[in-house]
C-alpha cells in the first residue's frame, strides 16, 4: 500500500477542527489555527488531508519557512505565499491588488517588481498581509505557514497581522511549528503569546498516538498479505520504538519483516539506504540545498543534460517516498530525513555540493535571502574568504533591510571566520574594528547590549591610534551601550571619549558631544545637558550635519522642558523639520515628542504621535528597539485614557522581545503596574521582586526610571503592607536634586499614601519635606492633579476633587475609580452607608470600564459589607425596559439570582469569581432600581411573564 494511502489515524479530533475553522471561514468567520506537535507526529499530513477537500471556490496559498543554517532564511515563510497568489491572479492583478505600496513586494519574491529605492523592504509584512486580507473579502482564502520554529521577522510579523484580519473576513489561517524545537527564548514564543492573549487564534496540539493507534497504522502500511507479520511481539517493539510518533511508526512498519533498524538515524535513513547508488546520489544532491531544491538551481549545479540524465534516479526516489515533486523542484518528504541524509555527505562531497550551490546562487539577485544562503553554503563548502566576504555581505544588507536576526547571525559568523582567513580586511572589503562596531549595532537593534557592549569595547581596543576620532567615537558608542545596560562605569566612558575627541573635527565633535547631551539630560543634569547640546548645535552646524544637528537640538528641548521651560516644547518639532527623512533622527522625535506630551497629560496627542512614529517604524521594517519604545509610547498613552486590556496585550508579547536592558526596565515596570492595577497582585509582587535589582540599577542613570520604579516598587509594598519598604522607597523624592517636575509628582502622591497608611498605624512621620517637594514641582502643568491627590490622601482634602478630574484634565484614568473607592470607604466609615453605597457602586463600575480590578475587587468587598446599593424602583418604571438595560452577562446573572443562588454558588456556576458576582450582582439592582436580591427576583419573574 502506497504510505501516502494509509488512513489517517488518531486525527479525527483534529482534522474536524481545521475542517470546521475552513467551514466557518467561507461564510466570513475566519479564524485563525495553530498546529503544534514533535518532528514527525504529522503536522504536514493534518494539512495535506485539509487540502485534499478544498472546494475549487477557496484560494489555496502556502508557505514553508525555512533554516539556512545561520538563522532562519529571510522570507522564506511568505514567498511561497507571494508565488501562489501571482499564479492564481497574474502578476499585474496581484500588484494592483496590493496597491501604491506592492513594491515593497520586490523584497519578497526578487524580480516580482522593482523596488523603489525609498521604499523600505520592512513594509512587505504589511503589504503583503493587507492583499491577503483584501483578497478574503472577495473569495475564500486559505493560508498555510508552515514550519514557523524556523520563521523570521517577516513570517511571524505577516501570521499577527493576518489573525486580526481572519475574524472579519473569509479568511481561514493553519500554521505549523514543533513545539520541541520552540525554546523560552525562541522569538516565536512572544508572537504566539500576543496571538493568545487578543485570543485570535485556536490552538491544536496534535499528540503521540496511542498503542491501538500504532497498531491501526501499522497495519495500514503493510500490504494485506504482509499484516499477519505484525505480531504481539512485534507490536510492543514498535510501539516501543516509536514512541508513537507517526513518521516513525510508518518507517519501521515497512521493516517488520527484516532486521530492525537500531538507531534513529537508521531510521530515518531506511527508505534512502534501499535506493539505487544513483538515487542516493540524486538525494544527497538535493539534501545538500537545504529544504527544498528547485530545478533551476539543480540545473546550475548539475548542467541541464546531467539533470535530464538524473531523472530516472530521482522519479526512484519520489516513488519509493523519499523525495517529494514540487512545482518547480524537490523536498525531502520529511524534514527530518534531509537531515539525515545530509549528515551522510562525505567531506569531499559536501564541499563539491555546497561550493556549486554557492555558486549556482551567486548569479542570481543579491537579495538578502539569497546572499544569506550563499554565505551558508560557502561556509559549508569551507571555502573560508568567499564565506566571509558573502557573510560580511550579507550582514549589511540584512541591516538595512528589517532581518536584525539574520544581521545578528551573519555578523557573528564573520567574526568567526576572521581569524581563519588571509588578509581578511581585504577579502572581506572591511577591517576587524570597524566590523566590531558594525555588529555591536545590529545586537544593539536586536536589544542584546551586554553583547553589543562588549563587542564596541573590543572595536575601541583595536582601533588604530592615527585614527582619533574612531578611536573616541567607539569609545563613546560603548560607552552608550554601557549606560543603557545601567552600568554607571558608562558614565566614565563617555568623559574619557571627550576627553580623547578631536576638537578640529567639527563632525566628529558634534557626534560626542550628542551623546554627552542625551546622557547628561537622561540623568537630569539639566546644566550640563544644555552646555552640551549647545555646543554641539554650533559644531553640527559648521559641519553642515542636520542629523546630528537635530538630535542636539531635540536633547537640549528635552533636558529644557523637563527643567520646567515649556516653551522648549516647540523646538521639538523644529527637531523633526531638521530631521528630513533620517530614520533615526525622527524615531528620537516621534519618542520624545510623545512622551513628553503623555508627561505634560496631553494623552490623545501624545497616542496619535507615538502611532504616527510606530507606523512609520513598521514602514521601514526598523530595529527592534525603536519600534519597541514607540510602541511603549503608544500604550503608556492608552493606559492613561483607560484603555487597559489592549495595554496588556502589548505588554504580553512586546516584554518578552526585549532582551536585558534599559528598554526592558521601561516595559516591565509599566507592565509591572499595569498588573497590579488590573487586580493581580501576587504576580506584580513576583514581578517586582525578580526585577527589583535590576530597577534599582537603572534608576542612577536616568530620571524616568528612578521615578517609575520608585512609584511602582512603593505602590507594591503598599499592597503587601510592608510600610518600611514603602517609606524608604520615596524617602529620597524629598530631596531637591533627585526628582523634579513631571517626574516627582507622581512618586509624591505614592508617598502620601504611605505616610497617610504610616499614621493609621501610629507612627509618627512629617510630612513637611514632602509638602517642600510637592511646592518645587509646582511648575509642571499636572501639578493640580497630584496635589489633589496628595491632599486627599492625607486627609487634607476632598476625594470628591479627584474623581472629577479625567484625561482631558491630565488625570491619567484610573484615578477617578480610586478616588470613588477611596471616598465611599471613607463615607462607610463614617456611618454614611447610602452614600458610601453610591460612590462604591460607582467606583465598581468605572474600574470595571477599564479593566482596574485592583480597585474593582475591593469596591466591590465593600458593597458586600454595605448592603444593597441603590434606591428603590419608581412606581411608574417599566420593569421591562429595566431588563432591557443589562448585558448579556447580567441576564445570565440575574437568571441565578431568580433562581436563588448566592453568589457564591453564582460564581462556581458562571465560572467567575465571587466579588465578579457581587459586582454583578449589585449593577442589576442599580439598573432595576430595586433594594434587594428578592426584589429583582420578582422583576425577572414578572418580565418573563410579561
């Protein structure tokens, strides 16, 4: 029996789902699937099986990511996807349908269409997921990504975007990936961790098969005469064996009948060892081009005759299953065969085999796929100069063309290949330090800057001595990478750079002297920052620089404003003018602009300019690090404005790309306190606890962070009533130098809350220097809010005050449920239980609005112990109408409440907690204007009769 014959056993569950996930998408419920699953345990085979029972009406396109042995191959995983669309349309059907932007598309399939030169390739991921989504709205589609362990940038950037598309649209996503070869740092995790977070796609682990399952597939893949050799003996050895991983069950059952294979290599190796010589020759040929070998590049290698004369050897191998026919070439039919078959190279074949690979690709477009692929196979081939030459190559265009992983990877193998070439500077067009310096950037932009340190350190020891400005400007720039891993040696890096720089060089000197202005100013040395800048604005000048010259000018903005001179404000956006189209000089504008903007309570300005930077980010397809800190902006604006559940899905997935830094601590303190906030205290406590140290580092060097984590490590001592912690953790705020302004604000209003908790406990603590503190940030525009705040949580003023304000006041969003919360404690406590009740209910219901579940959960535990929490029904209210008013879930509520059920046994039915069900529970009786539990009893009653 043919293997691809067998039935599929053990997959009905499965199958059905990605059968229904289809089913519901050609009605326009797309959905999005994940199969997850060991190498061999039959990923491919659950698609194959979909495929087969696609209705002609469903356009079908598929892609394979796939690894070059340096790092995943750039776009590997949405070529094919690209291809299958141009077949199914024609080139010019499918470029229109991409629009103004389809040559970014160029970057995907090479030769497709001519990329503009100022069109970044970065934009494919969106081009290409916006035609997709735009060809759902007028047929069915299908996309299948498979392979996604070996995904890069671009795979996993088109899978996001295309989930948030398939809900709304005809469009059914199955993606596959071994979840064996998917480790805790593998950039995969944090995309599908975003996906399951927005819960925009549906999860399918496919398992081992059982022993009864074995045996079924076993059988099937004997012929008929040959199942009685399938013994009980034999059985339990093959269940055994193959541990009941399919691909393994199937190679071993056609062996029942001879000697066993011992080993898993043997195993893997079965169907390829009974081959002729001359198809196993074709199949280490194939095997030696790494996932898939099309024919045109086979024809390069071998010659068109040789090929004609090999088809005899290769239509022996795809009949015996070893090889599988594509449309324009050959696969093995399982991964893990090629690789073993690979590992059957003999030395000589393989260099032979790679070096004609690596030549037969050297003629086609330089692309960076391709240049990554010819780097492989040149290092494979040990042909070391061209290997590096091509490494080196390939690094730089990946750099400029939005692969920071491949840029990482073929950087670090230039390194590697240095030393074991002759004259390297020559070959590789470059010398050692400054490649140094080129690499550090590129970990820098995958956000690796301990590496990236250590990387400009060495470039600064190797650089030559008749070359000053080098020397000082790879001092400065390791310099940089120190401070921003919080080490305050950086600091004297950074003196010892100035000191060494050449003062004739204008260039030169404006570009350290941009440094020392944004390191002095981050520090909130306001003094030094604008002697800096200033300085460097004439040098930048002279030299006729505008880059430099407007970040010199967007850092001596920064370092005025945060001083209190607002009208330093309008130089920032003379900062982007200066700009023009330098990519990093407007990342620094659209970051600081909003930031700013989020400091002085402008939100919705600063959410629409953090958006407008982060979409030009994605355009260009930018390094992880600016793209991250925009984003972060974006999302610290939409906490303000309340909009917490799309904060937290940020969070989730960008916190986790980061790597150890001073951007990792600006994302994982926000999202530190964005968790406790929501309600989940024991995991912000965990949270900070594992980040303290590594806070409590940053803080020396920069302002926000010592802000920030002062606040947010206070707040969470608070929580676990730990008053000392709390005390010491905003002691130093009272101190004239440390905090100032926008950033002292905050931390004084935490600290209120401490000494107001202090004094309930008896002890005794001034308040004056705090008073002091909170009278030098008077100057700052927010400074009503937080003094409201102050006072009120000292008793010194009304809560009322606060809950009134909102955004539009400056007054980020989760104030107002505070101070309702706070105000009807404090009106319970007092005796005043109507209007305590009424605040409570209130304070429960705009916590709820946002998602503060900190605040919710203890409203809501107050509202228990007050009672009900609103006036009786008016004689003259249509019950029905008051129904009308509730949520689905409040009717779901409200049924069990008619019921008799408590909400106790609310909570255990609903699968929600029991303050959710007093929440609930409380709002009915609200909107149904009703006193008690027995009360909107009767209201369900008499509406249902109604």
């Amino acid at each position: 029996m043919p293997l691809d014959a067998s039935p599929l056993v053990g997959r009905a569950g499965q199958l059905t789902t990605l059968r229904d996930t289809l089913a519901a998408a050609v009605h326009g419920h797309g959905d999005t699937v994940l199969l997850s699953g060991e190498a061999g345990i039959g990923k491919t085979r659950l698609v194959t099986e979909l495929l087969a029972a696609v209705d002609d009406d469903v356009l079908v396109v598929r892609g394979q990511c796939a690894d070059s042995g340096s790092g995943p191959v750039p776009y590997a995983g949405v070529e094919g996807v690209l291809r299958d669309v141009v077949a199914a349309l024609g080139t010019a059907d499918a470029l229109a349908a991409a629009g103004p932007a389809a040559d970014a598309l160029g970057a995907v399939v090479p030769g497709l269409v001519d990329v503009r030169p100022d069109v970044g390739a970065g934009r494919a991921p969106d081009v290409l997921a916006d035609l997709l989504a735009t060809l759902a709205t007028e047929r069915p589609l299908l996309v299948v990504i498979e392979d996604l362990h070996w995904s890069d940038d671009v795979a996993r950037a088109v899978l996001a975007r295309l989930a948030r598309a398939a809900r709304t649209t005809a469009l059914c996503v199955v993606a596959t990936y071994r979840s064996d070869d998917v480790g805790r740092r593998h950039p995969l995790r944090a995309t599908l961790a975003e996906l399951d977070r927005a819960r925009l796609v549906t999860r399918v682990e496919v398992p081992r098969l059982g022993e009864a399952e074995v045996a079924e597939l076993a059988r099937a893949v004997l012929d008929d005469g040959d199942a009685d050799i399938l013994d009980g003996t034999d059985l339990a050895d093959l269940v055994e064996r193959s541990e009941g991983v399919p691909f393994y069950v199937e190679e071993l059952a056609s062996c029942l009948d001879e000697d066993m294979p011992t080993s898993l290599r043997d195993v893997l190796l079965l169907r390829y060892s009974q081959l002729s010589a001359d198809a196993q020759t074709f199949c280490r040929l194939v095997a030696a081009g790494g996932a898939r070998a099309t024919h045109d590049v086979l024809e390069a290698v071998l010659g068109g005759d040789a090929l004609a004369a090999a088809e005899p050897a290769a239509r022996e191998a795809v009949d015996a299953l070893v090889l599988v026919v594509e449309p324009d070439g050959y696969r093995f039919r399982h991964a893990l065969m090629q690789e073993a078959v690979d590992a059957e190279l003999l030395p000589t074949e393989s260099r032979r085999l790679h070096t004609a690979y690596a030549e037969a690709l050297s003629t086609g477009p330089a692309t960076v796929a391709r240049l990554a692929e010819v780097a492989d196979h040149w290092w494979r081939a040990r042909v070391l100069d061209r290997a590096l030459a091509t490494a080196v190559a390939a690094q730089a265009a990946a750099g400029d063309d939005a692969a920071v992983s491949t840029a990482v990877a073929l950087g670090e193998r230039a390194l590697e290949l240095w030393e074991t070439v002759d004259d390297a500077a020559s070959v590789a067009g470059t010398t050692h330090h400054e490649l140094l310096l080129r690499v550090a950037d590129a970990q820098k932009d995958a956000t690796r800057l301990d590496r990236a340190r250590t990387l400009a350190r060495q470039a600064h020891a190797e650089w030559p001595a008749d070359d000053p400005a080098g020397r000082a400007w790879s001092l400065a720039v390791a310099a940089t990478y120190a401070l921003r891993t919080g080490d305050v040696a950086g600091e004297e890096m950074l003196r010892d750079a100035l000191a060494i720089a050449p003062t004739d060089d204008p260039a030169a000197l404006a570009a350290m002297l941009r440094l020392q202005a944004r390191a002095a100013m981050l520090a909130g040395r306001t003094d030094e920052a604008v002697r800096a800048a200033t300085a460097g604005i004439e040098a930048a000048t002279a030299a006729g620089d505008t880059s430099t010259l407007s970040a010199l000018v967007n850092a001596r903005a920064l370092a005025r404003i945060n001083a209190g001179d607002l009208d330093a404000v309008g130089d920032l956006q003379e900062s982007r003018r200066l700009a023009g189209d330098d990519w990093p000089s407007l990342a620094r504008y659209f970051t600081n602009a909003s930031d700013t903007r989020i400091k002085l309570g402008h939100f919705d300005e600063a959410r629409r300019i953090a958006q407008e930077g982060a979409d030009r980010a994605r355009a260009r397809g930018a390094g992880r690090v600016s793209f991250a800190m925009l984003e972060g902006n974006v999302t610290e604006a939409l906490i303000s404005l309340g909009r917490w559940d799309e904060a937290a899905a940020w969070y989730e997935r960008a916190t986790t790309l980061v790597e150890p830094s001073t951007y990792a601590v600006y994302l994982a303190e926000r999202w530190t306190w964005l968790t406790l906030w929501r309600g989940d205290v024991d995991r912000a406590v965990t949270m900070a606890r594992r980040h303290r140290a590594v806070w409590l580092r940053h803080e020396r060097l920069e302002l926000q962070v010592r802000s920030r984590v002062r606040s947010t490590l206070a707040e969470i001592a608070l929580a676990r009533d730990d008053l000392d912690d709390a005390l010491e953790l905003v002691a130093p705020v009272t101190a004239p130098a440390w905090l100032s302004g926008a950033y002292a604000l905050p931390v004084l209003a935490v600290a209120a809350r401490a000494v107001a908790r202090a004094r309930e406990a008896g002890r005794e603590t001034d308040t004056a220097p705090f008073r002091a503190a909170l009278e030098r940030a008077s100057f700052w525009p927010t400074h009503p809010v937080w003094s409201a705040v102050f006072d009120a949580e000292l008793g010194e003023g009304p809560w009322a005050a606060v809950a009134r304000l909102s955004p539009d006041d400056g007054a980020p969003a989760h104030l107002r449920p505070y101070a309702l919360w706070r105000d009807g404690r404090q009106r319970l406590e007092t005796g005043d239980k109507a209007e305590a009740r009424a605040l409570l209910t209130r304070a429960v219901e705009a916590a709820g609005a946002i998602g503060a579940g900190y605040v919710r959960d203890r409203a809501a535990a107050l509202l228990d112990d007050a009672g009900p929490a609103v006036p009786r029904r008016a004689p003259h209210q249509d019950v029905r109408t008051g129904i009308g008013g509730l949520t689905d879930r409040e009717r779901q509520v409200l049924e069990l409440v008619a019921a008799g059920l408590t909400n106790g046994q609310i909570a255990e039915r609903l699968y929600i907690s029991r303050k959710t069900a007093s929440v609930h529970v409380s709002a009915i009786l609200r909107k149904l204007g009703v006193a008690s539990r027995t009360e909107a009893a009767v209201v369900a009653r008499t509406a249902v009769g109604g």
